[in-house]
C-alpha cells in the first residue's frame, strides 16, 4: 500500500523572535512573487526597496513584536503543531491501519514545505493531500503553495499524486465552526453593539486582476452572520494587514474602528475568519494594537474571539475536508 501523507500547511513565522531571523523570514516572503508582484524595472526597484530599506529598518520592530506573544515558540508553529496532532488522532481512530500520517509545515520558514515534500518522497511516500489552512483562497498566499508542489514535481521523474485544497470559505463545518466559536464568546460575554469580521488585506489592483480572496471573504462573512441571525447592521466585514503605499481593498479594519467610535459605538467584538490560527496579526495586531484604537477613539469595550486554532469543531472540519479530497485512498479495498 503507498504510503499516504496529509499536509497541514500555513503561511510561515521566524525562527525564534530575533532581528535576523524576523530578517530571513521576510526576506524569504517579500521576495516571492506572488506576495509582491511585478517584472522588470519594477522588480529592480523593488529588490532595491526590500533589502535597502525594508530589511534593515523593520526586522528589529517586528521582532519585538513576534517578543511580546512568543511563548516558548511561535504561536502559529505551536498550533500548526497541536492541529496535526488532534487530525492524527482521528484519522487513526476512522482508517486504523490505512490511516495517513499527517505533518505540518510553512510556506516560509521552518518546517519548510518544500523540504517536507522530499524529505517524505525519500522515506517511501508516494501520496500527499496538501490542505492550505486558508479558508478563502487568494494568489497571494494559496497560489505559492502550489508553485511549491509544481516545482517539486518538475523534479521527479515519477510524479507523486498529489491532491491540493483549494479553499474552503463557505463549507458548513467551517461557517459552523466559526459560529459555535462567537456563540461561546457571547456565553461569558454580552454581545457588543457590533460583530466585526477582519480578513487579511491584499492590494486593491490584485482583486481587480481578479483575485477572487475579497469576494470569498465577504461570502464567508455573509454565511457567518446568517448562521448568527445577524443583520446587516449588527455586523461589518473588514480588511487588515495592509503593507505599503499601494491602495488595499476596503474597508481597513482601523479605519473602520475609528469611524465606528465617532459615530457613537461603544462595544465591538472582534473576529478574524481568514486565519486558522492565532499569529502576530491577530494576538498583536488586532487584539492589542486595534483595541488601543478603538478604545482611544471613544470605544467602551473590544472583545476578541480567537482563531479556530486546534478547537474540536476546527478539527472536525478539517478530517471532513480529509473524506472529501482523498477518503478513497484509506477506505479497504483501495489500490496501493
């Protein structure tokens, strides 16, 4: 029987909190070219931008950041690490035997993806379901998982029979998930005046190159609020993270924030649908840094309800998507 492995895979995160491994991390990031597109003179100057000014001014900030939520590791690397153990444990406990083993890694950073895609073509894997931790795709951060497996094979002369998650933006588990997440939150918590939705930005000139991402996000926004019987007026969909100069998709998540409190909003709770789990963008960014924002705007109270993380419900949700892409592989009496 091949050998089957399931690939849990996010963005990336340094090394440890350090200037020179912040340094290599976005240097290994910024540089692809799906994050920061362009060719020619453009890309010039952006080499130029990136290594003359970028890598030597914001390591050393953002390390300090990356300071403040580190514990023991990074954050994302010690989810990543709990998501794969919970989905072994129940692949093991439905495919016994046939089960797949199931490893995590990073775009950038360690563990590196490309090197885990060897490193299992050299112990005898012949199988891989790649699943990208982004519910709602985007060319920005789903595509280079694929650019990763496309030159991975360009390399064998067997290729390997992988299969890659796309997306899963508005897969009942996942819009479940998201719901029974904000439902507990509101248990211990009254329900602030406003429920906002805060995804991960990109440039406004990727969407109208036709990135489908802001489309998918204001869909799983729109499932969400369904779900909690919100209406239109007790929620609002944000964009957060923007890098640059350039334009982003609107509205920004500050700004929106900000404008909230000038109008009279004292209570809003916070929730970022687009990350599987809790990173510096969300337990820095938007737990500390917009909070303060709000709260020096006029705000009252700001609750942030955490990412899916390892949550039972975030488990479920990724064994189902397991059944969907490749449950033929591991049931009895499939060919090796």
């Amino acid at each position: 029987m091949s050998k089957t492995a399931v690939i849990l895979v996010n963005l990336g995160t340094p090394k440890e909190p350090t200037a020179g491994a912040v340094r290599r991390f976005l240097k290994e990031f910024l540089w692809d070219r799906r994050v920061i597109e362009g060719s020619g003179p453009r890309r010039g100057l952006w080499w130029l931008v990136l290594n003359l000014i970028i890598l030597r001014l914001r390591p050393a900030k953002v390390a300090k950041l990356y300071a403040s939520i580190w514990d023991q590791d990074s954050p994302m690397r010690n989810i990543l690490n709990q998501q794969v153990g919970a989905l072994q444990e129940v692949l093991n406990e439905q495919f016994g035997a046939r089960c797949p083993d199931v490893y995590g890694a990073m775009v950038y950073g360690d563990p590196g993806f490309s090197q885990l895609l060897q490193q299992l073509k050299d112990d005898g894997y012949r199988r891989y379901l790649v699943m990208p931790l982004y519910p709602q795709y985007s060319a920005t951060s789903t595509a280079p998982v694929y650019d990763q497996v496309a030159r991975f094979q360009l390399a064998q002369r067997e290729v390997a029979d992988i299969r890659i998650l796309k997306d899963y933006h508005d897969h009942p588990l996942y819009i479940e998930a998201l719901a029974q997440s904000v439902l507990r939150y509101w248990q211990d918590q009254e329900p602030s005046e406003k429920l906002l939705m805060s995804f991960h930005g990109i440039p406004k000139a990727y969407a109208e190159k036709g990135d489908p991402y802001p489309q998918q996000c204001l869909q799983t926004a729109q499932l969400l609020a369904a779900r909690l019987g919100l209406s239109d007026a007790q929620y609002l969909a944000t964009f957060q993270s923007r890098f640059g100069p350039a334009e982003w998709v609107k509205p920004y998540t500050d700004a929106a924030l900000a404008s909230l409190a000038g109008e009279g909003v004292k209570t809003v709770d916070m929730i970022s649908p687009a990350f599987s789990a809790d990173c510096l963008e969300t337990l820095e960014e938007i737990a500390i840094q917009n909070r303060e924002g709000f709260i020096e705007a006029g705000g009252e109270y700001y609750g942030y309800i955490a990412a899916l993380n390892a949550d039972p419900a975030h488990i479920a949700l990724l064994h189902q998507l397991v059944k969907e892409q490749a449950g033929q592989w591991f049931e009895p009496g499939a060919g090796s």
